[in-house]
C-alpha cells in the first residue's frame, strides 16, 4: 500500500464516502460501484436518504478489485475472491504482528 493510500484511509477512516465520491476515488463511472453493489462483490450500507456509503475498507476492497479487473482482464467475480483472499491475508498478518511475530 503507498504511502498516499496510506494517509487516505486515515483521513476517511471515521468517514463514509457516497457512490459517486467512491467512482471518483476509484476512477470508474458510477455505474461500476452499482453493478458491483448488485452482484454482492462490494458490500455497502443504506446510509441517509437511502444512499449508499462506504467505508475506508470498502474503499481499499474496490481499489483491489478494480486493479486486478483491469490488470489481468479478470472478470468482476474473480476479481473478488482475490481481494478476499487479499484482505484474509492482511489479517491474518495482523493477527502474527499482534502475537509479536515480525517474520513470516
């Protein structure tokens, strides 16, 4: 993760982002987050007005998701089962640093 990914999600950690505020930060068309949305590859919540949010984690999830799309011409539900097995991983690295496992 680069550093400007980094300080990103700190910024909005405690902030939900709109559909359109996620396409921008993504760089696809809003259109991308809704079919992901209605195919049950990224989750959201019904936030007020019955629009959409997003979390800081969701954000990360569709940047990957994105990427591989993109990178290796995978289709959506490809796409995310690797940012699942991505975002397993993260945790479970988490989960050794926190045990005070510094090399694996």
């Amino acid at each position: 993760m680069s550093h400007t990914e980094i300080t990103l999600t700190a910024v909005i950690e405690d902030t939900y982002l709109t559909v359109e505020q996620l396409a921008a930060l993504c760089s696809v068309e809003p259109d991308w987050v809704m079919r992901h949305i209605e195919e049950g590859l990224l989750s959201a919540t019904k936030c007020e007005s019955d629009q959409w949010c997003f979390t800081a984690m969701e954000l990360n999830r569709a940047k990957r998701m994105i990427t591989i799309e993109r990178n290796f011409e995978a289709h959506p539900e490809l796409a995310a089962l690797v940012a699942d097995m991505q975002e397993e991983l993260d945790h479970l690295r988490r989960q050794l640093l926190r045990a005070g496992k510094t090399e694996f």
